[in-house]
C-alpha cells in the first residue's frame, strides 16, 4: 500500500502542476501570461480582480484563426458571388464583380473597404437571419481551403489552450472583430466556446418585417429581421468601437445598442 501511494503522489502532483498553455513555447510572452493571470486572480494583490469584471477580448482573423491567402469571410463573399452570377449578368463587366467573377488576383488583392462593402451587400442582404446562417454553415462544411483543409480546421491550438485557460482563471472571453457578426457568431461557440452574444462584429442594418405567416404559425413572436445594405463597422485601427447588435435574448447583456428601433410590442397585430 505505502509503494502504490508513493507512486500515487507524483502523479498528482503532475496533474495539478500541468501546463495550461503547453503548445506554447517556454518564452517572455508566456511567462507574462502566466504571471499576469496569477496577479490578477490572487486577492493579496494589487492587482486583483473579482471574477465579475474579469473580461479578456480577442481579434478573430488572424488571431484565432488563420486570415491567409484571404479573410475566410471574404473567402465566402467571393463564393457566393459566383453562386448568385447567374442571376446578375451585369456582374461580369462591373467592377469589384468582374474580377470576383475571372479569379482576377491582381485586382482582388488591391480591394478596398467599398468594393468588399459591395460584395457583402449584394451577398448578404435581402434574407433573414435564419436564411443567412444556413446557407453559411452549408458554406463552411463543404468549402475548403486552398491547404486542403476545411476553414474551421484552421483555428491556433496556441490561442484555444489560451481561451481555456482563461475561463478556467474565471475571465470571460470575448470576440470583437471587423468581421461579419452573423459569420463569427456561427462558429464562436463550437469553435472557441465563446457564446454568440459575447462576439462583437460589423454587421448591416436590419429591416422589420411583419410576415402573415409568422402570425398564423408562431404567434407573439419576433418574426426575422431582414439584413439590408447600411453597415455597422467596427472600428478599424488602434481603437475599435464595439457596436453589439441588441438582438440577442440573454437579459445580462453587458452592452446594448440604443439606436436599434424597438419591436411592435405582442400580441403582434395580425388577422386571426
């Protein structure tokens, strides 16, 4: 009995001094990871923090996960402007379009932020929230990258282990992205385990639609929201002004966007 507890007790030991960050390489920038996380979370500090205001905030693309040859959203915009070309035959001698539409590298490569507002715009309004969620998780299972692999296979193990241990120290994690709203919220939650709400993105302006069938189907709710083609960005830069979309049903919302219009109150006012 006193040999298997001697051998017990290194075991335990091992497992509780194991590593949070172990693809990361023993360098400063960990070792100023670690200590900060100590520094915080211990209450003779300082510097501590209670676990309620304890909030870290991540960029996405090419932090979480790869933003190379191109933005994995804009990977999608392109997508679907070939998918949609068929319907559009003016897209093949209009610009940013006609080089979607030829692969044309030389001009995509010089895009600026108006000519993928185009795209986006023309791609992504004009469906509901719903509509557009499906045919992008339809897009991410079957697209690949040019590796070979499927996008959301090319997240940082670096930053998941980050991510974790984080929350393990009991930090929320957030996202706070210039990229689409709608796309990361998709993919936060089963790739990085990031709720929905808690992502910060651009997103387009919604327009209230009230549906006859969403009264005869699904009384006193709210029916979709449809995107149109003004844009809310995020901040692009040093300083990024978060714009988080008050749609959500969590009643802690931590921010809320007093500019978006209120819904008709229920019962909605529909012919019985």
């Amino acid at each position: 009995m006193t040999q298997r507890l001697a051998i017990l007790l290194p075991l335990l030991a091992g497992i509780a001094l194991a590593d949070p960050l172990p693809s990361w390489h023993d360098t400063a920038a960990k070792k100023r990871i670690r200590a900060f996380v100590a520094e915080v979370t211990n209450p003779k500090s300082a510097r501590y923090v209670p676990p309620e205001a304890r909030i870290a905030v991540f960029d996405n693309d090419g932090t979480l996960w790869a933003e190379k040859p191109v933005y994995f959203q804009a990977a999608f915009v392109f997508a679907r402007v070939k998918a949609l070309a068929e319907r559009h035959p003016e897209w093949k001698d209009r610009q940013p379009f006609k080089a979607v539409l030829e692969n044309d590298r030389e001009k995509l490569a010089h895009l600026d932020v108006l000519d993928l507002l185009q795209l986006v715009a023309a791609t992504h309004a004009g469906m509901t929230r719903r509509e557009f969620r499906e045919i992008a998780r339809r897009w991410l299972e079957q697209a690949r990258h040019p590796n070979g692999a499927r996008y959301t296979a090319l997240v940082y193990q670096p930053m998941l282990e980050l991510l974790r241990y984080l929350r393990d120290e009991g930090f929320q994690t957030w996202i706070c992205t210039g990229g689409g709203i709608e796309f990361v919220r998709l993919v936060a939650k089963d790739l990085y385990g990031i709720p929905p709400e808690r992502v910060i993105g651009s997103s387009s302006l919604m327009a209230f639609e009230l549906k006859e069938q969403y009264c005869n189907t699904v009384p006193n709710t709210v029916p979709n929201t449809v995107p149109g083609t003004v844009f809310r960005l995020t901040d692009h830069g040093t300083y990024r002004s978060p714009k988080i979309r008050a749609r959500h049903r969590r009643a802690n919302a931590p921010w809320a966007c007093p500019s978006w219009p209120a819904p008709p109150a229920a019962p909605w006012p529909c012919r019985p």
